[in-house]
C-alpha cells in the first residue's frame, strides 16, 4: 500500500465545512476565513513511552491526540476548525489503522472538525496534531491579561490522570473511571468559549497545576495565591492524599487538560452560570498578587512538574 | 531544561510579521488574513532513517525539513507566511540544538516565515512542520485542473537527489554538489508564484516524476504523455543512464522538490519569460491527453516510485 492508497483507505472523510475549498489530496489544503476573525493555530505530538504506552488502544491513542490539540484551543477561548495529522507509523497494520481513523473520525465530527491534510512516514509511532480554529478578533483568552485582584478558577477536578498513570507505573490495575481521565480527557472547548470577554487569562493543564499557574503568572507579570484545600479532587484523589499526604499528583501531575483562568470578582456570578449552563465544576482555587510569586498555602513544595527533558 | 526553556533558548526569535498578534508562549498562536486571501496549509513530516541519516548534519535536517514544506506551498502558487514546528528529540543535545535551531532562523528568514509555534517531546528524532501561506482568493492552482492538449513542465533537473542518495546507500561518497541537491533542495516559491494564473496544475515531485504527475492526472481526470529525452538531466545523471541504462533515478526517485506542471500552449511564451526571470531552467516535457493513462516514450516501465510503506 502506498501513501495514498493509506489516506484514501483510513484518512479520506467527506467534509461538510463550506469554509474549506480543498481537503486532503493535494499538495496543501485551501480555506476561507470569515471577515472580523483570526486564525489560531496550536501543535502537540503524542509519542510512544512518553504520551501513551505501547499497548494502548488505537482508539485511545487517536482520542486523545486530538482531545490534547482541541484542547488548546479551548483555552484560548476559540473555535476548533481543521486539523493536519502527521502520523509516523512503525508498520502498516491494517488493524491498527482501522481503529486509529475510526475513533480519529468519530472524535473529528463530536467537536465538529475537519481533517484538511497530513503526512504519513514509517518509524517509531509519532503523532503530531497541528489543530487551527478561529476566533473573533481581538477576543481570545491570553496566558498575559491576569491582574491583581482576580480570582483564579479550575475547572473539573484535577489529578486523576496523573493518579491513573502512577498505579500503571506501580503495576497496578486502574478502574475504568480512572483511565478515562488518563485517555480521554474532556476538551473544555465550551467552556473556554463561554468564558470569552470574562476570563483575563486562561491556559489547559497539560503539565501539572503549579506549572501551568506558574505561565499565566509569568506571562501576566504577576503574582498568585492558591490554597491546596480549595483545589477540586476526586474521592480517589482525597483518598490517596490522605493515605500517603502526598499533594504533588493534582499539583504536578499532568494530562488533566482542565482549564485554569483568572477573572475579576465582579464577573464571580457569571462564571457560576456558566458553570450551571456547560455542566462543567468549576471551582475558585485562589487570587492573582502582586507578588510575582506563586504561593501554595498548606504545600511544603514536595514534588516537580512534568518536565519534558 | 524544561520545554519552555528549550524553546526560550533556542526557538524564541523576534517576529517581525504584523499579521502575527501572538506567537510562540501561549497555548496557540493568532494570526490575521487580509480580506481577499485563503488560507494554504501543508505537513511534512521528517524522520530519521527514512528523509536523512543519522549522522546528517542538524543544519541540513533543519533546512530541509522547512524547504519540503515550503516546496508545497509552492506548489500551490502560494506565499508561505507562518510553520510550527514539532520536534521528537532523543536526547538534549544543546550543540545540536544550537546548530539544527540557528540552521531553522536562517532558513525562515531567507524565505520569509515565521515560526509561531510548536512542541518538543522527547523520543526517536521526528520532525514535524506545518506550514501556512497565504494565495488570493481563487487563485491557488490546484494538481486538477490540466486539460487536454495542455503542454508539461519541469523546473530544474530531475533526479540527482536520487542519485545522491543512491551512490551513499552503495557506500560512495558524493561530491559535494551532489549532497547539496539531496540536503539542500530549493523551495520553488517565486516560479509557483509566478504561475498563478498561467499554469493549469501543478505539483512539487517529492515521490518521483512519475508518481507525482501520475497525481496530476488522476486528479485532473486525463492522461499525459511525456518523451523520456526531454526530462531535463544533469551532466551526472546523463552519465548515470548511459552508464547503467537505468532512467529508474529520474522518474522514480524521489526527493527532487522542482515543479512540475501543466499550461495551455497559448502561455508558453510567458513561460520562457517566467523562467528568464526567475532564473530557473523550465523543460517541457511533453502534453496532456485525454486517455487517463501516463505514457512515457523511450521507458520500458521499470523502477518503481518511492513508497511510504
């Protein structure tokens, strides 16, 4: 099987977004932009060993890989429109890639996304998502707009994935419940949306709270005070802290693909009703400071965010 | 070094281009598009063991994992304006990093693209590039639209990247001149550009003339004719075929990234005109047919294109 009878075989979807004159199958793709947006565009590879094991499902792995760009989008409070996938492939099983599209495809079209093009290789399995959406102009959500005096939001509950990916480590079997959080993390797209002309700043949890905090802070210039009590968790996750009194999991734990946001306290009550109308927690960790610093009362500092080198 | 290190250190350059309101730092880039204009997008993947060796110098893997994704845009007659860049890296190599990032800088200066985001992971090195221009509405010329009676096209001279590349698989070593048309291919930007509005179709030959025209007829619904003592050849290649009776290097090696397409008989002055101005040599190479099928005079039909799997 060449290339192209590879994308005509498991990447080759009809495209019903008018705005896309040319799909796959050229040497670019083609589309319009509607006058008074801006593109957004954002990139994340999934690599074997270090995004997912070996042994996770194609179905899974796919999920995700899109879940993890849309979910970039979300915090910038935009529209998820076309993707590129960038697939290298050990070997052409057929299998694989007939539940690697399928679940591809069936994820594309619950959050309403066009596959535009891509590229497949041969070596060790490597997917790289370049995701674009688009927003009005002038309003995507920065990582640079907190200011003193905001407050400080999650979203969901933070942790599970990292907790999930600690018992596989450790050899145990996770529940089911636990390796959703793990494989198919939610993007806030509605949600970040919603919060456009409300939140000063937003960022996706990719990398672990404290981390992820720690960007809006800096790109903010600013300063933030968070308390570990009011951080929203999981009966599991309460149940691990209180066993080992260890915080680091929903602190520097990655892959929850939640939503952290800064917005003023007069905007408290229409951030309660978004919560109410996107079904989604959300809940007030702490407020932004001058300080510069990011301060987590009740953590002694125990344990590092996901470094990737 | 954590990513956001990484990417400070080596992949955060000032961006000059005002339609860029935010780059590389935040969860996505935003970027505007004059009214009028369409949106070209194109991926390109680069692996070890399959686009370069192991032991290819950063400085080459960097440019040509940005010259073949311009070499796309190209094709399309469009202007490359901004790429992402996602790099698999299997070790922090802060030499390597230096020379493959000041390698990428030049390379998007000499053509004018900004980088405005990406992501590392670690892993075996894989190196993903989204490139996007910018074509006016209507413009792009698509590999469908070459009509019968149509005359072809080369850019340049086919096949010496294959040759290269063959003589280093057989344990040669190549001069030097040789290398730089395997490591170093020149994105034909200003002849795609200049073909907007003349040529019918076209496309980059990545995978080999014969494959890549096969694209242009099978997407344009027709068939193609083309004499093998017309493809242009260098002075090596000549040598080669008269040596080896072997035309496999120019019609089934990839890895070429001229041109190649099709315009009505009527332009072919301005053409000639193009060519002079862009001081690139421009072959025609034969015509297009209404028999769906590519006929090549003088070729006994061995070699088979390059194939991804």
């Amino acid at each position: 099987m060449n290339e192209f009878e590879l994308i005509q075989n498991y990447f080759n979807w009809p495209l019903s977004d008018s705005s896309i004159e040319l799909g796959a199958g050229d040497d670019a793709a083609i589309f319009n932009l509607d006058s008074g947006y801006q593109l957004v565009t954002s990139t994340d590879t999934l690599s074997e060993g270090v995004h997912f094991f070996k042994d996770d499902s194609p179905e899974d792995i796919a999920y995700k890989s899109l879940a993890v760009n849309l979910s970039d989008i979300a915090a910038m409070g935009a529209t998820a429109k076309y993707f590129t996938l960038a697939i290298t492939l050990p070997i052409l099983d057929e299998i694989w890639l007939e539940q690697f599209s399928e679940s591809l495809k069936e994820t594309s079209e619950k959050y309403h996304v066009s596959l535009i093009g891509g590229d497949t290789t041969r070596g060790p399995l490597n997917i790289t998502i370049t995701m674009m959406g688009v927003v009005e102009k002038s309003k995507a959500i920065k990582r640079s707009g907190a200011r003193n005096g905001d407050n400080i939001y999650v979203s969901g509950e933070i942790g599970d994935a990292a907790l999930c990916l600690k018992k596989i480590n450790e050899g145990q079997k996770p529940h089911k419940a636990e390796l959703i959080k793990l494989n198919r993390p939610i993007p806030r797209l509605e949600l970040g949306s919603a919060l456009k002309g409300l939140a000063s700043s937003c960022i996706d949890i990719s990398d672990g709270l404290k981390q992820d905090l720690s960007h809006i802070i800096k790109a903010s210039e600013v300063g933030a005070m968070i308390d570990i009590k009011d951080i929203p968790l999981s009966q599991s996750m309460i149940e691990h802290i209180k066993e080992n009194d260890d915080w680091s999991l929903p602190l520097c734990g990655g892959d929850d693909y939640e939503l952290c946001f800064t917005a003023p306290e007069n905007f408290n009550s229409e951030i309660i009703n978004i919560a109410e109308f996107c079904k989604i927690k959300i809940t007030k960790i702490g407020v932004i400071s001058d300080s510069k610093e990011l301060e987590i009362k009740g953590y002694d500092g125990q344990g590092e965010s996901y470094q990737h080198f």
